[in-house]
C-alpha cells in the first residue's frame, strides 16, 4: 500500500492491513520530498522506530541534481535509529536488489523468518555500519 503522506485517512481503518515496515522514500531531486518525509514522521508510533521503518533515497545516480544534502538524510537515520537505503531507481539491477532488500526487511519485520526479529535485524545492521 502506498501513501504520499502521513497520517493515513481514518475512515478506512477497518480495512487496513496491520503495518509492518513503514518505508519513507525521499527523492533526492526534490527539498519537498524530505520536507514531507519530516513531516509524516510525527504520525509515526514510536515502536515503529524499533526496527520497522527505513527511508529509501533514490535519485542518487544523479548528484548533480541533487537539491537534498545527504547530511540531513543520514541525521535522519541517526535520529530515529533506523537504515537509510540509497538506490537509483532507473537502473534496473539497482531497483531489483533494492526490491528484494526491501521484501527481506518486511519478511523479518512480519515476522516470517523464525529467529530473526525486526529490533535484532536493525541492531545488527547498525553494528555493521559503525564498523
């Protein structure tokens, strides 16, 4: 399910599907993209932040185009502990891994792969970045 912003209209709740991993795609073409992104962040449950929310940077194929700075993409993993994913969209071995990275972290964070949950998954990239 896609939404371009947060919060979700409430008048369809009882249809929703429970939300297992939130992920906030920032264009890094667009200061409105990052400007909305920090703005649907206070709808987000602080639990979320617990190994269910990622934000997705695409565009980066293209730096001179760039209307975003990096450092306020990367703060914004830091603040909320959780993984900043950077791809480009137009290259197509780019956006199938991308993909199936992103299908990985909503099967951990669903709960679909035994032993493994969404908190210990984000803990353990956190490890491998400060290294």
């Amino acid at each position: 399910h896609l939404a371009t912003s947060l919060p979700l209209p409430s008048e369809r709740d009882h249809f929703r599907p429970r939300i297992d991993l939130i992920v906030f795609m920032i264009d890094i073409k667009s200061k409105y993209s990052l400007k909305n992104v920090e703005a649907s962040l206070a709808y987000v449950d602080a639990s979320f932040f617990l190994g269910k929310v990622c934000f997705l940077v695409t565009g980066v194929g293209r730096v001179n185009a760039c209307s975003i700075d990096m450092n306020a993409v990367c703060k914004l993993g830091e603040t909320y502990c959780s993984p900043v994913l950077f791809c480009e969209l137009e290259l197509e071995g780019i956006r199938v891994a991308t993909a199936q990275r992103l299908l990985r972290m909503l099967q951990i964070c669903a709960g679909h792969i035994p032993g493994v949950s969404a908190l210990s998954f984000v803990s353990l990239m956190r490890k491998s970045d400060d290294d």
